[in-house]
C-alpha cells in the first residue's frame, strides 16, 4: 500500500478544498492512504511543507493541490514557476516522488474552479511513481 503526504494550499480554498477531496477520493480508489495532510497557506509555501514529508520513513510520495489564479500583474507566474522548480528539487534531493497538482498560472478563478481534478492527478501520479520506482 503506498503511504502518502498531502500538501494542500489554503489560498483560493474554495478551489483547493475540493482538490484535496479529489486527492482523497483518487487515494482510496487507488488503495493508498494518506497519512498526513499538511495545510499552508499558498502554493508558494508548499516546497518545505513537502521537504518535511518527503524526509519521513512513513511517507512513499508527496502530493502537492493548490491553484495559481492571474491577477493584474505577473505574479502569479513567477509564484508557480518558483513552486514547480522548488518541488522539483525536493523531489530529487529526497529521492521522492512530489507531484505537482497545482493548475495555474494563467487562469481565471472560474477556470480554476473546473481544474479540480488536479487533486486526484496529483494522487495518481504518485501512486504511479512509487510503482514505477520500486
């Protein structure tokens, strides 16, 4: 059974939350379980928050849910690229796999909204990893 971490970001919460369901829901359908859930408050947060799951014997993969929502400047790009390559490094300086379900940049709140699934893409890509890697 795959043993798993769940980072989920509180910023955008009305779309984070039900991506965390998703992430849950994927879990049980897989026949993994989720042994921590780590709340932070944005995407930008969810490197470390990861790093301290990846470095447990108890955690096989981390999932990471969040969404990046445009706004009236570019922050939002630089928000998420510096998320995907920080997670990447945790990922490969833990050697352990740390999914990336986070939908953004570039998006409406409404779009956001129907990119929900991100939660349970997230889920399934580490139990895919896991898999793999073993």
């Amino acid at each position: 059974m795959t043993r798993l971490g769940l980072v989920v970001a509180q910023y955008n919460s009305a779309v984070t939350e039900p991506m965390a369901a998703a992430a849950r829901d994927a879990a049980g359908e897989r026949g993994a379980t989720i042994h921590e859930t780590l709340p932070v408050p944005g995407v930008y947060d969810t490197p470390l928050a990861a790093d301290r799951l990846a470095r447990r014997s108890d955690i096989d993969a981390v999932a990471v849910v969040g969404a990046v929502v445009t706004g009236d400047t570019d922050h939002d790009r630089v928000i998420a690229d510096a998320a995907a390559a920080a997670l990447t490094d945790v990922s490969l300086d833990r050697d352990v796999p740390v999914t990336f379900g986070v939908s953004g940049p570039g998006q409406s709140g409404a779009e956001a909204r129907e990119r929900i699934d991100k939660g349970a893409e997230a889920v399934n890509a580490a139990v895919d990893m896991v898999e793999t890697l073993q």
